[in-house]
C-alpha cells in the first residue's frame, strides 16, 4: 500500500475532493491560502451554519500542508484574554516542537518556553516574533481559529487581533477563522 503523505499534493487534493464532492470551489480557495508561495496574506474568515463542515474541510485541506506547521485551535471557553493566549502559546509552541529531530534540546527548549507564557497579546504576538526568528525550520505557520464568536465581547477583541497576526507578529502566519453564522 502507498502511503498518503507520499502522494503529490495534487492526487491528495483530488482524494478530498471526492470526500467534499459539492465544496470544490470551497477546498481550492483555502488550499490555494495555504500556498507556501502566498505570503503575507490577511485572514482568511469561513462561515456557515453549525454541522455544514467547515471545519472538516480546513483540517482536510491543512493536513495536505505537510511542511507547514499548522496549529488548530477552539477559541471558545475561555473567560479571560490571558486564558486563551496562554492556551494558544501553548497549541503553538506544542507544534512547533512536536516534529523536532533533535528531542532532548527541543523539549527542554519548549519546556522553557511554556514555563514563561506570554500574558497579553503584545506579548503574545512578541513571543511569536522570536520563536520564529530563532527557528531555521519555522517559516511560516497556519493558526485556525475555530468556533471564533464575534458576539462574545473577550473573543471579538482579543480575535479580531488574532486575525492580524500576520501583520503584528510575522508575515508568514496565515489565520483561516471559523465561525457559524448568526
């Protein structure tokens, strides 16, 4: 049997798209996104009503980006900012070192990083900056926002800076945002 993660990009994608026959135009819009050679895009925003797969279809298309990090991560529950940036750092910092070849210096090295979590977004987004800048593998990074609720005051502030991480804090972290229709 062949391996899926070997097939070129092209038969996976055609692989899913038979899974999500009536959403072509959907997975070709957020794979093309997540092209490595698109930079600095703003956030990509997807709505619809709660069970239509919008979520399924961002992981889908995400896992095909083998050589990109990707971080999924559920914004909702949270009951302060700090909360949801501490436990974002962490989904980031978790990824970053999770395919990391060299275990013992890598984990000591995330370990330090989750020991000190940033505690505002400045900070966050600062964090962010430098785990990027200290990384020869860490180029670009794909966050998915899910569940993202603009009607709930914390997450409307604190994602709609989430949203423009790209522009803070590095231009090669694309944000996709998920959230149901009102």
């Amino acid at each position: 049997p062949i391996r899926n993660d070997v097939l070129p990009y092209e038969e996976r994608f055609s692989q899913i798209e038979m899974e999500f026959p009536n959403r072509k135009n959907e997975l070709k819009l957020i794979g093309s996104y997540l092209d490595n050679n698109f930079y600095s895009a703003p956030a990509l925003y997807i709505s619809g009503p709660r069970g239509c797969g919008k979520s399924d279809i961002c992981r889908r298309i995400v896992e095909l980006h083998t050589h990109t990090i990707s971080t999924y991560f559920l914004c909702s529950g949270y009951t302060t900012a700090k909360q949801m940036i501490n436990s974002l750092w962490h989904a980031i910092v978790t990824a970053c070192f999770a395919r990391s070849t060299s275990s013992a210096k890598a984990s000591t090295h995330a370990e330090e990083l989750l020991t000190k979590p940033p505690g505002t977004y400045h900070d966050f987004a600062a964090a962010l900056r430098g785990l990027i800048a200290g990384s020869k593998r860490l180029t670009n990074l794909n966050l998915i926002l899910d569940h993202v609720d603009i009607s709930n005051y914390l997450e409307n502030k604190l994602c709609s800076k989430l949203l423009r991480l790209s522009e803070f804090a590095h231009a090669g972290i694309k944000v996709i945002a998920i959230s149901t229709k009102l």
